[in-house]
C-alpha cells in the first residue's frame, strides 16, 4: 500500500512538473505573438494598453483548447489567437453576419475576411463563423468549447438591445466548465441604463448580471486592464479616448495622456 501510494505521489508530481512546462511554453509563445512580424505596428503599439499576454492567462488559455473570439473586428486579438492554437487546437473567430442591416459590419467582416486570406499561413486554420442574434447565433458546436472571449463587445450590444441573446450564445457554445472572458468599458457604480446606452460605458455589476442570467457562475475579476486617470465623462463617451480619438485636434494631447478606457476584465463558468 505504501509503495502503491508513494506511486501516486510520484506521478501527481510528474503531472504537475508537466502542466508548468505547458504553462511557461505557452507564455513564451504569446510573448514572441504579440511582437510578431505579422502583426500591425499599429496594434503592437496598443500592447501596453491592453495587456494581452496578462489577459489570456487570466483568462486560462492554454494550448490545445478549442477557443472562441467572438467578434473580433479587425483581429487585434485574431493576431495572437489563430497562431497560437494553429496546429494545436481549435480556433473559432465568430464575427458579424453579411446579412446585417448596419452597414458597417458587413464592410468589416470582408475586411476581417481579406486579414485571414492574406497569410494562411498564419490564418489558415481560423474556422470563421457569424453572430447575429436573434438570427444566426451557432458561433460553434453546442457544447463544445473550452474559452470563449470577448473585447469591449459589450456596450454594442446594449444599443442594439441584443445583450441577452448574445450571452445565450455564449452559453450555448461551451462545454460544462468551460469559461467566458470579457473585457469591457467600465461605468461608474450605479450607472443609469440611458448612460450605458450612449457613453460606451458599462457597469461591472450590469455586466455579471447578464452572464448570470444567461446561466454562467461569476469566477473572478482582474484590474489588469484598468485605468484610474479615465473620468468616463467626455463630450463623446469612450470614443473619446484613443484608439477613436473622435474629436480629433481638439483637446488632443489631453486625451492622449488619459490613454485607452478604464476596462473590467471578468472570468466566468458555465456550470
């Protein structure tokens, strides 16, 4: 019995050698991603601003994970992500449906399209799927993911009042255990709906309220993306602040030393 649980021991403490292996390779991978020669210049320069490599292992992604990003946009993520699990999971980029009304989205989804096209090599194994809820919502196989992620997605959707159905897809998507990221714009405590409606702002409270409902148990939240010198109270909400810099000249260099937004960055389960 002694020799037989001494065996135990031994191989619980191979197994835990091995996991920080994976852990340090993977963390050496996202290291050498986020200053890749594949990546823009414009997008490498936001790395301070957005903490990638930090944000992913809070979120828990590891090698051979079947991950979603759901709406990437122009791919500031998609440059890290698709050539981290390349060859070594399962990369699904759920982005916006051709079929939408708003003009934009369709425009950036092609521009999205061109962005994988242009190095297969580094893109070629991106499974590209579309979310649009009420109407196109399957951003992979029920069940069956182990991360999904989501970055500064959330205020869209309160304006276009599809926030529950986009949390439900969410849900929908990931197997038990499996854990949603989100980074977002964060909103003062108490935050009316009508600011969060018009500012780009969201509450931290509002944002653990929606993924509840949708069914997933709060884990934990990070200050990795926070930023203290954001007052939230500018003529043109969030889209004040760099990168969108709307008001151009006016007041520039102000805006410039505030920096990017003052964001939450949660983690939840789905049980």
């Amino acid at each position: 019995m002694l020799i037989k649980h001494k065996s135990v021991i031994y191989a619980g403490i191979l197994s835990l050698f091995s996991s920080m292996a994976t852990l340090a390779d993977d963390n050496a991978r996202l290291r050498e991603l986020i200053v890749g020669e594949h990546r823009s210049p414009a997008n490498v320069t936001r790395n301070d601003a957005r903490h990638p490599v930090e944000t992913l292992e809070f979120f828990g992604l590891k090698s051979g994970q079947t991950v979603i990003e759901i709406l990437p946009s122009g791919g500031w993520y998609t440059e890290i992500l698709a050539p981290f699990l390349k060859g070594n999971g399962i990369f699904y980029a759920a982005h916006f449906s051709p079929n939408s009304h708003l003009a934009y989205q369709p425009r950036n989804l092609e521009a999205f399209e061109a962005l994988l096209a242009s190095r297969p090599d580094i893109y070629g194994e991106t499974i590209l799927t579309r979310l649009y809820p009420p109407t196109e919502t399957a951003i992979a196989p029920p069940d069956s993911a182990d991360l999904a992620m989501t970055f500064r997605n959330v205020h869209n959707w309160i304006m276009a009042g599809t926030q529950s159905e986009h949390f439900a897809a969410f849900y929908e998507a990931l197997k038990s255990g499996g854990i949603l990221g989100v980074v977002e714009h964060r909103a003062p405590a108490g935050s009316s709906m009508e600011f969060m409606s018009t500012t780009g702002y969201v509450t931290q409270d509002y944002v653990i309220e929606l993924a509840e409902a949708a069914g997933f148990e709060f884990v934990a939240s990070s200050e990795i993306n926070a930023n203290p010198l954001d007052t939230k109270d500018y003529p043109e909400g969030v889209w004040t602040l760099p990168p969108t810099s709307r008001l151009g000249e006016v007041d520039r260099d102000k805006y410039l030393a505030i920096g990017e937004s003052d964001r939450m960055t949660l983690k939840f389960r789905k049980p």
